[in-house]
C-alpha cells in the first residue's frame, strides 16, 4: 500500500463533493455514498461486537465478515467493480446452517435483547438491513453487483441467528415478544 494513506485530510470534500475510486467526483449526498457509509459503520458495528468476550469460532467469522464488508466498500467506491463472490454467499448461507441448527425453532417473535453481546448482534443486524436498504438505491442509480446485495441480505439474517447463538451461549433464551402487553401501573 506505500503511502497511499499519508494524507487524510485533503480538503478536496469541502464544497460537499467526493471522489470515487475511478476518479470521479459524487455529491456526498449520493445514494452510492449514503450505502458506502451504511456498510461502513457496519463494519465499525461488528468491530464493536467483537469487542466482546466472544467464542474463537465466532471472532474469526465476524472478522472475515469484516474484510468482506471493506471488499464491499471497495466495490461501492469504485463503479463497476466487482470483489464479492457467489462463494461469499454461500459460505454465509453455510454458516447460517450451521448455527441455526443448535437453535430450537422460533414459535413467537423475539425482541433485541438478553446479553451484551446478542443485544449488539441484534444492533449490527439492524444496520446491515439499512445497509441494505442503501445499496439497493445505490443499485438503482448505477451498477451494484447483485452478490452483494445478496451478501447484506444473507448477513442480516446471520446476524438474528447469531443475536439467539449468542443468548444461548450465556444460558439465556430468547427474549419473547408478548402480544397485548400492557404496562401495569403498579410496576413505575
């Protein structure tokens, strides 16, 4: 990498304007820079995660996640560009599996919570969707390839799983949702 990165303030984003990897220059407002932002502070969400006290099996897999979300970036940064695989994908899909099957089937809705760890598990899953939600109007303005639009998808519901693996590690289960809770007065 050399010294790519010896500069960072440039100033060259003053007047609300960016640059892309292909050297063109985009509105900070864009739609492919509101995804860019959007996969970035998922990526800086799992970072936070993994600040967790986390099992060795789930560190390595949040952090391969980690580099597949800076590939994304990357391919958001320049248009056209193509860094993630079917492959990634599927081994998302894989680990999906694989951790869903320790769980016992949902019958009712769970909310976001429980432990630390499962309640920012919860929180990464949220901003993968509006991840998600940005790079399918990044798409719709320009080129996104369609693995990555697969790969948020796949991830977000990685990430409920990985919310209810974690709750289970701790010895918890999940958080039901009750219907027609009221808040009894007598409680605050």
């Amino acid at each position: 990498m050399g010294h790519r990165l010896s500069k960072i303030a440039t100033r060259t984003g003053d007047g609300g304007e960016t640059g892309l990897g292909d050297g063109s220059r985009v509105s900070k407002s864009s739609a492919r820079i509101h995804a860019l932002g959007d996969v970035d502070e998922l990526n800086s969400m799992l970072g936070v995660l993994l600040c967790e006290a986390l099992p060795a099996t789930l560190s390595a897999l949040l952090t391969d996640i980690q580099h597949d979300l800076f590939d994304l970036g990357g391919e958001l940064a320049v248009p056209g560009y193509s860094l993630i695989k079917p492959e990634q994908v599927a081994r998302l899909d894989a680990e999906l599996e694989a951790l869903n099957a320790e769980l016992k089937p949902l019958k009712e809705f769970i909310l976001p919570g429980g432990s630390r760890a499962a309640s920012l598990a919860h929180l990464a899953r949220t901003v993968c969707r509006r991840a998600e939600r940005s790079v399918i109007a990044a798409a719709a303005e320009g080129t996104v390839q369609e693995a990555s639009r697969q790969y948020l998808n796949r991830l977000s519901d990685l990430l409920f799983v990985l919310g209810r693996t974690l709750n289970r590690l701790d010895g918890r289960g999940d958080v039901l949702w009750q219907r027609g809770r009221t808040h009894d007065a007598d409680e605050g």
